[in-house]
C-alpha cells in the first residue's frame, strides 16, 4: 500500500520542507566550496567589471528619480525603495565623466554605505559569476588610472576588474557630493 495515501497534508508538507532544506544545505556547501569566490558582473560603459556578492544587496530596475539640486552631476537623485529614500549615482559618469545611457538593460546596485544605502547605476547586470582560485592568482593587475584605487585584479576567462565597493563607498569624492 502507498504510504502518501495515509499521510495528512501537513506530513506531506513537512516531508517536502525536509527535502528542500536537505538539498539548499548540500547547494550551499557547493557553493561555498573552499577557494571560490563568487561575484556579480556589470557593465559600466565599455569597462566590464565585478564586484564581490557579498557587497552588493540587491538589483533594481531603474524607479522615477527625484532630483536634488546643488548636488555633483553623477548623483541623479533619491528613489524611494520600499519606503527608504536611497540616492543614485551614475557611475559612469563618476568614474569615468561619461553619462550612462538609459536602456532596457540599465539598472541599480544597491550597495551599503554607513548606515544606508546608495544605488549605482550601470548599464548592464551579467549576473553571478564563480572564480576558482587558479583564475584569481592568474589574474592581471588594473592599469587604468581610474579604477587603480577601487581595483586590486582582474579574474576569470573574460578578465573581469575586480571592484570593491567597500572602497568605494569610503572614498572622499564619492561621500561628497555637494557640489
């Protein structure tokens, strides 16, 4: 006789949520294997980079903007997300002077700044990328003058600038953006 026949749904619910949780716990120790690191990619402009998955908290699609005047030009103003007003800057045009242009594929990283949070803007999101160790020691040094103080390498297969946003965030020039 089949034993799910004389189950009530709550065991075959609590039957499912052992099951889930047994493989989420096998997943995430594949993902959390020694010697990967794991980041999300981003276009900004023609530079391709990454940043560490751990600094960047969320992805959105680009909301209405309120501007606010007597500001730097790369800072487009606040957004209201999920009731947190959070400024957005484009970052082109803070690394490199080069406004970001509007598409389907632009969107924000939401990144912790102090106590809040600040959203980027970039022109493209890749998703999550995996690097091994051996990609990481293989990697090049950063030689554009701009990014040289927020990037140590590069990693991966497509020599990807590995960015800290934690520098970021703590630099003079970005905290100010009075103008």
């Amino acid at each position: 006789m089949n034993q799910s026949v004389n189950r009530t749904p709550f065991e075959i619910l609590a039957r499912y949520e052992r099951l889930s949780l047994a493989h989420a716990s096998d997943t995430r120790d594949k993902l959390e294997a020694p010697g990967l690191w794991r980041g999300i990619g981003f276009r900004v402009g023609a530079r391709m980079l990454v940043s560490s998955i751990d600094e960047i908290n969320e992805l959105l699609a680009v909301p209405t903007l309120t501007p606010v005047p007597g500001t730097q030009p790369w800072l487009l103003g606040v957004a209201n997300v999920r009731g947190n007003l959070v400024p957005v800057v484009d970052f082109g045009r803070f690394l490199f002077g080069e406004r970001t242009q509007h598409s389907e594929r632009t969107r924000l990283l939401v990144v912790r700044q102090g106590s809040g949070s600040v959203a980027l803007l970039v022109d493209e999101v890749f998703g999550q990328r995996t690097v091994d160790e051996q990609q990481r020691r293989e990697a090049e040094r950063e030689d554009d003058a701009r990014l040289v103080r927020f990037v140590d390498n590069r990693v991966g297969e497509q020599q990807l600038a590995v960015f800290s946003m934690n520098r970021l965030v703590r630099a003079p020039d970005f905290r100010q953006a009075a103008a």
